[in-house]
C-alpha cells in the first residue's frame, strides 16, 4: 500500500502520541490475587508486576487501568468503600502498596520480609485501614489517610503463633468497631478487635481440618454470617450475633457458642452451617449481594449456594469445567447485580459465566500468559498477532469488532516444553520452536478463519489446503497436534451435546472436540479443546535445544538457530517451505545465534549473535535443487563494533541498510557500501540495555529495553538517530522487552469502488468493516512482548501541533 501522505514526512510539523489499545497478561497464582469492586464491578488483579483493572460495560471485561511495581503482587484487594475505586496490592519482596486508581497514583504502606501473602482494606471514619500478613508470620494493621501522600501509620500488629502463616484475612464492623478476621494454616480463625489503636484477640474459631483460605462476612441487623473456606473440602458459616439476654434458652438444645465482647456488647459465634459439594480444595467464598454465597475449588468448579425456607443451605447452581489441563479454580467474585459469577484459574486465565433465561452460559473474558512471552509475530495481513511463551503454549489474539477489545480467539499450541520462538510463514501457517531440538510446522483450520471472519469482521484468504481440516487433538502422552477433517467427524457418532467422539483407524481414541461457529471470542474451555491447530511437519537438524526462527517475507525460506556454546551448533540452518527440505547451514558465530532477519527482498539474510558479531548471507540463489551445503557470509562485522551480546536487528525498507541493538546500550545502523559490503553509519548510546528493535516500513526505529521502556527513533538527515518519543511509563511494563514488532498494514478484502490511500483513481485496498481513518498514515500499531508475560499493542498518532 502506498500511503498518501507519508508518516514520517510528517514527523516535523507534529507530535506522536500513544495509547496502549491491548494489554494482556494472566491473573497470578493465589487465592488472594483478584478483587471485584462491590459498586463498579470493576476487577482489580495482579498480572506480573502489574495491577491492573478490568472495567466492567455490559457483560463485557475489558483492561482499563493498570500500574507497574517492582516485583510480582501475591495479593490484590479493593477498599470496601461505597465511592471511588482504590486497591491496595501486596508484592513479592514485601511491599504492601495503596494505588487510587483514578489519579493512577501509589502509595507505599509498609512492608514484610520477605513476601505479602494476603490482604484486606475498609474505609472507617475517613481513614483506610489496611491489614497485611507477610510470610514472616506477622500481621500488620496501618491506617491511611487518603490524599495525603505519606505511608500509613501503624496501629498493631500480630504474630502468628508458632510461626505460622495467616493464608487469608477479612474487616468488618460490629457496634461501630473495626474487626478482623484471620484464617491460618493450623486450621482456625482468630477475630480480633481494632480500638484504639490495639489490637485485643476475642475468640478463635476451630472446627476445619485445613488450611483456611478464604474469609468472607455478611452484615445483618445486629451481627453476621462469617464464611470460611477450607482444604478440608468444606465451607463453615459462623453465626455473629448479639447476646440479648444472658439467660435466655439456657434449659434448651443449643449448639457450641463462643462469645466475646465488643463495646460493651455481648456477642456469641456458633456454627451455622456447614456446606459440602466441592471434592477438592475450597479456595473461596464470597457473598453475593442477593443474600446467596459463591464458592470457587480446586475441583474446577464455582457453586452459588442458597437458604431455603426451612433454613437449610443447598447448591442452586453450579458451574465449571469438565476436562482440560487447568488445575483448579482460585477466586470467587460475583458481581453487584448478581447475573455474572467470575473465577482465576490455577493457570492465570479468567472464566466467567452469566444468567441467561436458559441458565447459565460461559462469557469471554480478557486473559493471557502465565509465563515469559518469549516472542510475536504478526500475521502477514496484520489480522491476527501470534505469541510464544514459557507457559507451553502459542496464542493467537485479535480484535473484537463488536466487543471494542482484544481478545484470545485461538490457542493454536500446547506444548510440553517452554516455547521459544515462533513466526509466520504465511496466514495460514506458522513455525515454532521450543526447549527441544525440534521445529514445528502448523496449519489454520477451516473453522479458525471462519470464526476469526465473524469476530474480527475482516475476511482473510486461507489459501488452499485447509477447506478439509476443521480441528486439531493432542493425542494421550503425545505433543504433535492431529488433524481432524470433516470426514472424521461424518463417521462420528455424537455421544452428548456439545461432544463427539472420534473413532476412526486414523484416530483410535476419544477426543472430545465441537468444531462451533463463534460469533464472540471464545471462553477458556473452548480454547483448551478446540482451538488447536495440526502439526503438519517437523523439522531435524539442530544439536541443541531451539532459540529463534524467521520465514522470507517472500515465503520461501525459513531460517533457524539454536543454544550453542560451541562453534560446530551455532550454526543457522536454512530450510525450504512446502519441500521442507534443508539447503543450507550458515556458519560464522561462534555462540548462539539471538536472532535472524530477511531483508524485505527476502535476497539477504543478517544473523546477530551472543559473541558479539552479525553476519550478511546472500540466500537468494538456494533452492531445492541447489547441493545441501555452508556458504560464506557475504559480510561481517567489524572488529569491537559491540562490546555485549547483540539482541535483535532489523533491516530498513529501501536501501539494504539495517540496525542492531545490544547489551552495550547502542543502537548502531549500517549502511550498504560500494560492492558487498556494509560500513557503520551512525549509533546512538542509551541509559539502559537495548534487547528489542524493529524498523517501519517508513523507517520509524522502535525500541524495546531492558528496563521495560519503549521508544521511537528515526534517523535525521544529518545522519544522527533522533528520539521521536518514549512511551509513558505507565503504559509499558517493568521488565526486558523481548520482541517489538510493527503491525503490517491489514490488506483484507479489496474493494475497488473506495480509496483509502494510493495514487490514480479507483487505486488502493480497503479493508473490510474498518474505518479509513484506522489504516491511514497518520495512525500505526506495534506489539511487544516481555518476560513477566505482559503483551501490548499500542497505538501511535500524529497530533498536529
């Protein structure tokens, strides 16, 4: 596509702006980890390092606010308070960190040695009361005065008995007077009493055979139900209610009470009841506003429970899941209006299920990696962005088109080893690479494009070869992904709804797979079973395990590399698509190979290396005729040009230019010099390591650190690199960026009758059901990835001035 005007023409008479349009990461690992606002029904989470907040508009999640932290949030809780939105997180290293999310604003409260475990929060009398209990088994309570802008003050502290652990906490009131409760892993809970400035145990609760982790207290006239999760399978409702009369049904049947005094008020806490349905871990249990209760277990379920007429509690609903590799289930979090229960999986991802006059059905919610995002690649028509991370898996993301987000519409691959890299071949096929010594080819189904045509509203040309391959299964103990055709499925007898069961020679054992028309994303069950995409071929050839992959932008060639210590694996092997045949090895370096990039010509291949070095291969005469043999590189760096190890190059669009970036904080561009050759053209040093770089295709340098930062540079006529803009800090992430990547303008289906951009008339391409000012030059798109998982797409304008 030719743009009307040219982005970087414009770069002198305006500014660049930049709005973070995708940010994607899962929910970390714990009970106390996400938060649901009683009012907003805004979701409050840790993601890595990251808080952020999904915004609640209709039935739909979307990522709203976020801020970054210096270490990973073990817990994450909203302050129980009518107006306003504010989260108090715990991290990893101790620190327990108040954040307004209006101001976007944080504020440290205190901090424990060495971990946060969990948390709780409540407005009362114009302060914020905030109690945190660390693995160094003790439980600090601190007051905040919001606006203030200075830590809390400390008003107690507890120490767990026996050095043990407090694994949850809840704040109420009662008579006015703050109360907490504390649920330990010897199996009890301890309320204590907040007045002034004291902390004074009243009574422990025993009667679990486990760890408690969850608590949870619902207000009544003159007391409470206070419920309890634990491993022990069971949850226990505690009843908090006010002693009227001393003597009142002393000669009658009561159960075993406890009592203590608040303000002068007698008190007794007896069992209410005691619910069993969940057959593992209860994780917790939170109160839904319509008086019921919500529980969330290990047994990968959520169950609503409810009290009868007669008093009695029972199970009215009960959702979750039935298969799949997720263990279990963390959080329970209703919403205020009571028509969306929402779980965290053991892995990360959100699941979500609303009341419908035919009962309850799965919602799509915003999710992502659990792990290091290793890598991305767009498609080649910028429709879908594939990522490669260490939690095993490949995911393809898109754009809701009525949704207004990006969302997870495939999990194409689920490994058994971290992966590593991955990269395009084409739209409908891609290759991947792991911690083995093995290469993977995989193929779109049918029913991923026509699912990704009715979320997206773009339609993509598959190509040939797919129209038969609806689906895709792991078989039992194996790793390769096997097609499903339409024929597998015509001799499929259905066994319920929802399933079928393969029994064919090719595939001699159940699967449970539903090829389905999606008209929204899919919901997490969906994409563990029947999203995959077949394994269509592997590819041999390395010693060691796998580190990066690229494909010519002509399709043609696919380039590899793997670990290497020595000289005789680090070695780039050339492979042939569709043949898949080798037809050459690359060798120069001398240790691993970080990366490999075609020129746009797909003519040259530049290769950058941990011993400091690049190298330029002329690829352009191989073919599958041409003898299996090395070739010399046609040019190699000079002497010292970096003094660390080169991460990421990237070639410029026009003149066989390109730059490298490394660990030695430069970024330096090469020019084409007379012959076959390449001179240093200029460089430019930066405050911090340089691990990410990708060039436009109006030769906008963009450049991922080490510290998580973002810029855009270009190169002046005066033959110097120009800082054009850093992205804000609070839209990128605090770890090394491992991959940044420009989106490639979305050629879609073309209509003649309407212009976007071009010269002539009737000339240019439209993407369907996009707006022209979406795909005109003042408006790009990028993505990265980075090693807490985080994946962005951020969105750059031009502003006139």
């Amino acid at each position: 596509l030719l743009y009307t005007i040219k982005f970087e023409d414009m770069l002198s008479a305006s500014n660049i702006s930049t709005e973070c349009v995708h940010r994607s990461i899962a929910c970390n690992r714990g009970t106390g980890t996400a938060d649901i606002h009683p009012v907003t029904d805004s979701i409050v989470y840790g993601g890595g390092c990251s808080g952020l907040v999904l915004f609640r508009s209709g039935y739909q999640y979307s990522v709203k606010h976020y801020t970054s932290v210096s270490s990973a949030i073990t817990a994450a809780v909203w302050v129980k308070q009518e107006e306003g939105e504010v989260a108090v997180m715990g991290c990893d290293k101790g620190d327990v960190i108040l954040w307004d999310v209006a101001s976007n604003t944080t504020l440290t409260v205190c901090k424990h040695s060495p971990s946060v475990v969990c948390v709780a929060a409540i407005a009362h009398q114009g302060s914020v009361f905030v109690t945190s209990c660390g693995s160094d088994s003790l439980v600090k309570i601190h007051s905040v005065m919001l606006g203030e802008g200075e830590g809390g003050s400390e008003i107690g502290s507890i120490t767990v008995p026996r050095q043990g652990f407090a694994l949850c906490c809840t704040m109420f009131t009662l008579q006015d007077t703050l109360l907490l409760a504390l649920g330990s892993d010897n199996s009890s809970i301890s309320l204590y009493t907040l007045s002034e400035g004291t902390t004074v145990l009243l009574t422990t609760l025993t009667g679990h055979e486990d760890w408690v982790r969850g608590l949870d207290f619902r207000a009544s006239n003159y007391g409470g139900l206070l419920a309890s999760a634990s491993q022990d399978h069971y949850i226990r409702l505690w009843n908090i209610s006010r002693v009227e009369n001393k003597g009142e049904n002393e000669t009658h049947f009561k159960l075993k009470e406890k009592m203590f005094q608040v303000q002068g008020t007698q008190f007794r806490v007896s069992v209410e009841s005691i619910l069993l349905g969940h057959d593992n871990w209860v994780t917790s249990a939170r109160w839904i506003s319509n008086g019921k209760l919500l529980s969330a277990s290990m047994d990968k379920t959520l169950i609503i429970w409810d009290q009868g007429s007669d008093g009695l509690w029972s199970e009215s609903v009960h959702v979750g899941e039935v298969g799949g590799n997720n263990l279990g289930l963390f959080g329970a979090l209703p919403t205020s209006d009571a028509n969306i229960i929402i779980s965290h999986s053991f892995q990360g991802a959100f699941q979500a299920w609303r009341s419908t006059d035919s009962g309850w059905v799965g919602i799509p919610m915003p999710g992502g990696h659990f792990n290091a995002a290793k890598d991305l690649c767009w498609s080649p028509s910028g429709q879908y962005l594939l990522t490669a991370s260490t939690d095993q898996s490949v995911r393809v993301s898109a754009e809701w088109r009525e949704g207004g987000g990006w969302y997870e519409v495939a999990r194409s691959q689920i490994h058994g080893h971290d992966m590593s890299c991955v990269h395009c071949i084409s739209d409908s096929q891609y290759l991947s690479g792991s911690e083995e010594k093995v290469l993977r080819v995989f193929q779109a189904t049918s029913t991923f494009f026509s699912n990704l045509s009715a979320i997206t509203g773009c339609s993509v040309d598959a190509g040939g070869g797919v129209d038969h391959v609806i689906g895709a299964h792991i078989p039992a103990l194996g790793l390769s992904n096997k097609a499903i055709t339409s024929e597998d499925m015509a001799n499929t007898p259905v066994q319920h709804e929802g399933t079928a069961s393969i029994k064919d020679c090719d595939i001699p054992y159940q699967v449970a797979f539903a090829p389905a028309d999606l008209t929204t994303p899919p919901v997490e069950e969906v994409l563990l079973q029947n999203t995959l995409w077949p394994e269509v071929h592997k590819l041999y050839g390395h010693g060691y395990e796998v580190y990066q992959c690229t494909a010519s932008p002509d399709s043609r060639l696919l380039a590899t590399s793997c670990k290497a210590a020595q000289q005789q694996f680090a070695v780039v092997i050339l492979w042939r698509v569709g043949s898949w045949n080798k037809v050459a090895e690359l060798c120069h370096h001398k240790l691993t190979v970080t990366r490999m990039s075609f020129s746009p010509d797909s003519q040259y291949l530049l290769s950058v290396s941990r011993d400091r070095d690049w190298a330029v291969w002329d690829v352009s005469a191989l073919s599958d005729t041409t003898p299996e043999h090395s070739i010399t590189p046609l040019a190699t760096s000079p002497p010292k040009a970096h003094s660390r190890i080169i991460w990421d190059c990237s070639w410029f669009p026009e003149d066989l230019s390109f730059a490298t970036v490394s660990r030695d904080k430069r970024l330096v561009l090469w020019d084409r010099a007379e012959g076959r050759s390449w001179t240093l053209g200029c460089s430019q040093a930066f405050d911090t390591p340089v691990t990410a770089v990708d060039v436009s295709v109006d030769g906008l340098i963009l450049l991922g650190f080490e510290s998580g930062s973002l810029k855009i540079c270009r190169r002046t006529p005066q033959n110097t690199v120009q800082t054009l803009h850093e992205v804000p800090i609070q839209q990128c992430v605090t770890h090394s960026i491992n991959t940044v990547q420009w989106r490639p303008m979305r050629t879609g289906k073309q209509e003649t009758e309407t212009l976007i951009s071009g010269e002539g008339e009737g000339k240019g391409v439209k993407v369907t059901g996009k707006s022209e000012e979406e795909h005109c030059g003042r408006c790009k798109e990028f993505a990265t990835c980075s090693e807490d998982g985080s994946v962005l797409v951020i969105r750059t304008s031009l502003q006139e001035s």
